[in-house]
C-alpha cells in the first residue's frame, strides 16, 4: 500500500517512523510520502491562506496550491481522504476498506479547511472522502490523519505479527472487547476472575462474550441492536 500525506506540518507524521508501523516502512509493505504543502505555492511568502468570501472568522486555504499540489500526487487508483469535522465518521469497516485500496493520499487542511472547490473538483475525477474521525473540533486534519493511517495500515496484511490479534478486538464483531488480565493472579487484593484460570476454553469464550455485551451496553449501547429487534 501506499500512503501520501498533504500538509503544512510535515514534522507531525514523524511519529509514523516508530513502533509496528515504521517496521512495516522499513520493510516496504507500507510506503509513506509527507509533502510540504508550500513546495507548490509560487509567492515570496509562500501563502496557502486567505480571507473568506462571505466574510466570518479565520482563514480559508487557498486552491491553487492544493490543486498543484494533488495533481502531481493523485494517482487513477488513488482515494483522497480530505479530514474534517464535518466528514463522514471513520469507523473500523471504512479502515477494513481502505486497507484493501492501493493508494491513500491525504490532504490536511488547517485554519477554517480547504476552498469547496478543491473537493468539488477531484470528487469528479475520482474517490474523495471527506472523514471525521468523531465529533469533536481539531486545529487541523495532521492528528486526525495519524490516527487513520495507524487504525487503516495495522489491517494491511504483514503489520501485524499476529493476524490473531486483529480478531478478537472492540470493534470487529460489532461489540467492544471483553476485559482482559495478565500475572499476577492477585493485585492489590483483586483477582483475576477464576474462569480465566479455569482451562475450560468453552467457558471462558462464554464469559467473554458475556463481557463483551455488558460492557458495550453500558459504555456504547448505540452499537447494540434496538431493544426487541
Ligand atoms: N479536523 C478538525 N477536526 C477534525 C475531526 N474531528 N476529524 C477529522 N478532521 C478534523
């Protein structure tokens, strides 16, 4: 897979270099390019920003050097991610998706986001996906996109060393995941709850799943079926 990133911060995706998903750059099943967005700006000042039509607070980034910019990084096979709190919510099935596409690249936008027109005009050349990564407001797409590219290339066959591990996780099968324990046994005058000691699998699968639905009823209960359905 490959992955590039359009951003004006550039120093925020060294944080990609470490643990599974720099090993997996290391080892080319991932591939990360970070651009400066400012190498296609063509003034003194090297401006992405301006005022917006129709007045209000903030600035809005300018098109030209996002359309510079995306023509040159864009592929025919590419999906163009575009952050932002007004997106649709990035959810482990959309990560499932993306993991099987070829080509990611992400634009970043900072300040109020990106000239309508940038979207307006790749969505009709190819796959655009304006995502929020939930509902609440950041400075920019750099942080939202670092959780996408991790929760999207963990999938990527190979990242992980276990696929196993990607099973049995919150999200996967619908429900959050059942808790779980290590040594020792007992902590602080607290145990690990005895079936888990038991060795009887079929119990213990039993007992997570049980997990599993109270502990999605009481933290998420919008991901459970309606009551009588
Ligand atoms: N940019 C600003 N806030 C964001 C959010 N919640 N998700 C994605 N991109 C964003």
């Amino acid at each position: 897979m490959r992955i590039d990133v359009v951003t004006i911060f550039p120093a925020f995706f060294d944080a990609l270099d470490l643990s599974l998903i720099g090993k997996a750059r290391e080892r080319g099943i991932v591939k990360l390019g970070v651009h400066d967005l400012r190498a296609w700006t063509s003034d003194r000042h090297r401006t992405v920003d301006d005022t917006p039509y129709g007045g209000g607070a903030g600035m809005v980034m300018k098109p030209e050097p996002w359309g510079a910019a995306l023509d040159e990084i864009l592929t025919d096979d590419a999906v163009l991610i575009v952050p932002s709190p007004s997106g649709e919510v990035f959810t482990q099935p959309i990560a499932r998706e993306l993991a099987q596409t070829s080509h990611i690249v992400f634009a970043c936008g900072r300040y109020e986001g990106i000239d309508q027109r940038v979207i307006d005009e790749y969505s009709e050349r190819g796959r655009v996906r304006p995502m929020s990564i939930g509902d609440y407001v950041l400075n920019g797409g750099e942080v939202a996109s670092i959780a996408m590219i991790e929760a999207i290339s963990r999938l990527v066959p190979g990242v992980v060393g276990n696929p196993d591990s990607l099973v049995e996780e919150s999200h996967e099968d619908g429900l959050l995941e059942y808790p779980i324990y290590t040594k020792p046994p007992l902590w602080r005058d607290r145990a690990v709850p005895d079936v888990l000691l038991s060795g009887n699998h079929a119990a213990i699968s039993s007992w997570r799943h049980d997990q599993s639905i109270a502990r999605t009823r009481a933290q998420r209960p919008d991901l459970l079926p309606p009551e009588g359905a």
